[in-house]
C-alpha cells in the first residue's frame, strides 16, 4: 500500500504541482477541487501516464462535512492520510 497524500486545492497551478511531486516520490495523490471536473480528470491522467498513482475528486470544502466526509472515505478505500496539503 501506498502513503496517501491529499490535496485539497489541486488546481492548475501550485496545487496540481504538489500533488505531482508526491505522486512522483511514490505516494498515492488525492487530488481535489472544487470545481472542473475535466481538468481534475486530465491531472490525474497526467500523473497516471508518467507512473504515479493518483485519483480525483470534486470537493466543495464550503458544504458542511465535506472534508470530513471526503477523508473518511478516502482512508476506508486508499488507505491512511500520511500528507495534508491545503491550497
């Protein structure tokens, strides 16, 4: 199993980056965003098609429990949160 790092903010620029750099360091990234599902989609294949590991996830941190929610079910099926990142 992987370490899990997660990326709440993983947009196009420094959030999407630190999310790269852990895949690429060997851990599993979860990579979310509030909004544009397609780019969060072509990240995560970006980081798929150079070897790292990675998934995606819309997440609206403004609705009440959707952190909480999102880091649950991201530690039942990926496994343990090693890394935090919030962009």
């Amino acid at each position: 199993m992987k370490p899990v790092c997660m990326v709440i903010g993983a947009g196009a620029g420094i959030g999407g980056h630190v999310g790269k750099r852990f895949a690429m360091e060997g851990y599993h990234a979860v990579l979310c965003r509030r909004s544009d599902e397609e780019g969060l989609n072509r990240l995560v294949a970006d980081i798929v098609d150079v070897g790292g590991s990675a998934s995606g996830y819309l997440l609206n941190v403004a609705e009440a429990d959707s952190i909480e929610s999102r880091v649950a079910a991201v530690e039942a099926e990926i496994g343990p949160i090693e890394v935090v990142a919030y962009n």
